[in-house]
C-alpha cells in the first residue's frame, strides 16, 4: 500500500487533517484539469491483486456497503475514507460535493487501492462521472438508490425513496425514475429528512425527535399506499433493523430496500473481469487476526453486536483488518465505528 506501512498502526492527524488533505487535493485538480485531454484508449489495469479496495463516504454511512462487500469478499483487504469533517454531503452544492469526492479518491489512490467504491450516494450522483474520466484506468463503482428492484416487486404501483436532497435531484437516480419507473408507470415519492445522516451519526438515539419523525413518515407512506421503501443513502441502512420493527409493529405492507448486496456483486464481477480477485487461499481463509489497534476504552457497548445483527442482518465474520481513515477524529467516532459495524471488525486508523 502506497505511503502505508503494512506493520504499522499510524493514529488519526487529530491537530491538521487539512494540512494532510490539501496535498492530495492538489494533485487531485491536477487530475481534473486534465482529464478532458486523457486518450480514449486507456490501457489495461495492472493493479496487484493483493492491493486494498478502497471506500469512500461523507461519514460512516459507506460502512454499510463495506458490510455486504466484506461478507461476499472475505478475503480482500479495505481501506475506507470518511470525510466527516465535511459530513453531511447532502445539503451541499454539486462544484462542492465534486471537488471533496475527488480529494478523497486521489488520497485512496495514493494508497494503492486497485478499485475503488463511492459507498455515498450524494457523491455518486455528481461526481462519479467526473471520477472516472480523472482515472480512466481504475475500477470505480457509484451507488444509486436499489429503484429497480423497488419497482419490479411492487404491487400499488407506489415507490418511496428516502434519500438526502443531493441524490433525489441528482441525475442517476431521475434517469432511472424516467427510464424505468414511468414507463412502469410506478408512481415515486421523494422524501428528505436532513436530520437523518446527522442521528445515524450519533449512534441513532430511540428516543431523539428524529426517530419519532420517521416512525410518523412511515404511517404516512402506508396511508399513500407506498409498498417499496427505498433506502438512498448509505447511512440509512444502519436504522433499517429499527424500520422493520416500526413495520412489524403497525403491521403495515411495506418492503425495505438497499442497494449494498447489488453493489458487492457489481465489485467482485470487475474483480473477477480485471483479475483483481484476492487469493481465497488465505491462510485461515481470511480468519486472521491482528492486534486491535483501535484505542478506544468503550468497549461496554452492550448495543453493537445486537446493532449489526438487527439492523444490518448480516452474520457476524472475523474479517481482516479494516484501515479507516477520518477527516475530522473526535472521542466518540471509535465506539461509533464500533457500534455500527461489530466488535468483532479489526480496525487500524491511518493518518496519511
């Protein structure tokens, strides 16, 4: 891994992430100034397959989409870029979300990374496009919210998508609705709650104001007759456990969707494609461990292995070693990480 040790634990640039940033962002408009005159014939990838897949989100909502890649490609090794000093990207104009996707995936490059994943919606919506004609040569997977599926299973002809406001207005997902969903004649609403990102982000507290709101919302989807719920954010499948169980308890026919299981088959298809697939021989068949190299002393979180059994539905693995990488590294960020994704996942920050 470029610029990474692969023995070492470095800890999270706390003092001046940005110092860190401003370099990668440099090379980064570089790249962008200059991907208009990239040849139309790339050259092939050679990537080493024992390189990293790198992810990248706003915050820790990507996690989710790591989960179903890390169930499917046991064997891989990730590496995973939260950009939360700018979280969330929703509310953010499209030249804003644009220029911090591309910082984040120059420093994911800079890594060595032979495939990169925008586990966020938002940034996919404005800036995958722009990503792939600055690294004509490197797999990058985007995300749009699972409508197609949404579409093909419901039966009142009503589709609810609940996503920030940057992907409801972005141009992935309104091609699918004119391309798919109308001529269907599907019927999607769109709902936005900003306050969504920022309560998966505190550990999604029962009792906040937010979790009484989307309780609310979903009576107000069954009443419209809405039978597909849609969930267009990567943080959103963290509290899908608590929606299923809001579901159940007023007995209402709606069905939860998310497009993480569609996005692992996608990465392990180019693998296989560029044959950038791991070797499944690992020893232990990727059950081995490392020192733990996360520091925090919360570890009395009776709530995180029910979290990502409940809300997640994914059994819990011993994975190899996550290396996570935070913009902005505050106290609670660990025990989140932790809450959200298992005791049982392997972290080592990286600073740089």
């Amino acid at each position: 891994m470029k610029g990474m040790s692969e023995n070492d634990a470095l800890s999270v640039d706390r003092a001046h992430p940005e110092a860190v940033l401003a370099k990668h962002m440099k090379t980064a408009a570089i790249r962008q100034a200059a991907a208009h005159a990239v040849a139309a014939e790339a050259t092939t990838y050679h990537a080493d397959p024992s390189a990293p897949i790198g992810l990248f989100d706003s915050g820790v909502g990507g996690l989710s989409v790591y989960l179903h890649l890390a169930e499917q490609l046991p064997a891989e090794r990730y590496v995973y870029y939260a950009d939360t000093l700018h979280v969330p990207y929703g509310n953010r104009d499209s030249t804003d979300i644009e220029r911090l996707t591309l910082r984040a995936i120059e420093w994911l490059y800079q890594q060595g990374c032979k495939l990169i994943v925008i586990a966020c919606n938002s940034a996919s919506a404005y800036a995958l496009e722009t990503a792939r004609r600055c690294y004509p040569q490197l797999p990058i997977v985007g995300l749009v919210p699972a409508l197609k599926p949404a579409v093909l299973a419901s039966t009142t002809h009503r589709v609810a998508v609940l996503a920030t406001k940057a992907t409801l207005n972005g141009a992935l997902l309104n091609k699918v609705i004119d391309a798919f969903a109308l001529p269907n004649n599907i019927e999607v609403t769109k709902y936005f709650d900003p306050l969504l990102v920022p309560w998966v982000e505190a550990g999604m507290p029962e009792e906040d104001e937010t979790a009484r709101r989307l309780r609310q919302q979903l009576t107000v989807f069954a009443q419209a007759g809405i039978d597909q719920l849609v969930l267009g954010c990567t943080h959103y499948p963290f509290f899908k456990g608590f929606l299923l169980e809001e579901i159940a308890r007023q007995q209402l026919s709606i069905q939860v969707v998310d497009s993480g299981q569609a996005i692992a088959e996608r990465v392990k298809q180019l693998l296989l494609s560029n044959q950038l697939l791991a070797s499944a021989n690992i020893k232990g068949n990727g059950n081995n461990h490392i020192n733990e190299y996360c520091n925090d002393d919360n570890e009395n979180d009776s709530n995180a292995h029910r979290a990502i059994v409940t809300n997640h539905q994914i059994s819990p693995v011993v994975r190899l070693p996550l290396t996570f990488y935070a913009s902005k590294y505050d106290d609670t960020l660990g025990a989140l990480i932790k809450q959200l994704v298992g005791q049982e996942t392997v972290l080592q920050y990286a600073s740089k």
